[in-house]
C-alpha cells in the first residue's frame, strides 16, 4: 500500500513565471551540481511545451541507515523522472516518479502548480512504497520524509533562481 505523501510550497511569483523556472534547464543543472558531483540529469522539452527530467545518482552504502545497510546489497543508484505538462491558462500538472536499484522501491506523485494570492502554490502528493519485509514501513516513512526535504530545498532554490532571472 505503501505511505502517502502530501506537500506544498508558495512562490511569490505568477504559475508562469513559476513554471517556466522548474522547466528550465539551467535550475535542473544547478540542482543537480548543489546535490552531487555524481549525479546525471536527461532533460527533454517536449513539442507540447511540456518537460521530462530524468536524474539518477549513486548513493554509498555507507551514508545509509545500518537497518537500510542491512536489506541491500552494494550501493544504490536513485533514479527520478520529473514530467510537466504544458502551462495551461495559469495551471500546469507533473508526474514524478522514483525507484531505486538494490531495493525495491518506487515512489509516485502528481504535482500541481496554481495561482493562489498574488503568486502560485505548487503541491505534491503521492506514495511511497518500500517492499521490504518488517523493515519497509519504516524506510517508507524516511523516503517520505526525504521528499518532503527535497521540495521544500528545491523551492528554495527556485525561488533564488526566480529572483535572479
């Protein structure tokens, strides 16, 4: 069943600015150096105005939890795919999508991004789901709270790349 996930960031600018910022090359590349010097990122603008983002990064074993250490084997490699539709009105709408190798993992959600006040709200929810015996619960609730780190970070970062531009 796995757990769910729910978050939310504003943005003091309009839903296109916001969305032209997190459909834009240069913030995914610099996301990605501010993460690893190991990560990879595939970006793919799409005729419908849409993007795809895929980023996959190798995480040591010996940076994960010892309950974690003790249900992979080797490293893992974290692969995520972002996918936004094209701006529609003053409303656009993603996927993402995770998994990892050496665990089995997939993580689900669908963003929105939408006027509210003067500026936009972007929310995420989805479901994270470890297959793990006893111990999947539990990884489950550090995944989701990863991702709810992750948001919150790249917001930031958004909003210091919008302000910039």
């Amino acid at each position: 069943m796995g757990r769910k996930f729910d978050f939310t960031e504003d943005f003091d600018v309009t839903p296109e600015r916001a969305h032209a910022a997190l459909t834009d090359d240069a913030l995914w590349d610099r996301r990605t150096k501010e993460v690893s010097d190991h990560a990879s990122v595939e970006y793919t603008h799409r005729p419908d105005g849409g993007f795809d983002v895929v980023i996959s990064e190798g995480v040591g074993a010996s940076v994960l939890p010892g309950f974690v250490r003790k249900v992979i084997r080797g490293d893992l490699v974290i692969t995520r795919k972002d996918s936004w539709g094209p701006l529609r009105g003053d409303r656009a709408s993603g996927t993402l999508e995770g998994g990892s190798t050496g665990l089995t993992s997939k993580v689900r959600g669908t963003f929105e991004l939408v006027p509210h006040g003067t500026g936009s709200r972007l929310t995420l929810k989805g479901t994270a789901e470890v297959k793990v015996p006893f111990v999947g619960g539990k990884i489950e609730g550090m995944v989701t709270e990863m991702i709810g780190k992750m948001v919150h970070s790249e917001s930031k970062q958004a909003r210091e790349y919008l302000a910039e531009i």
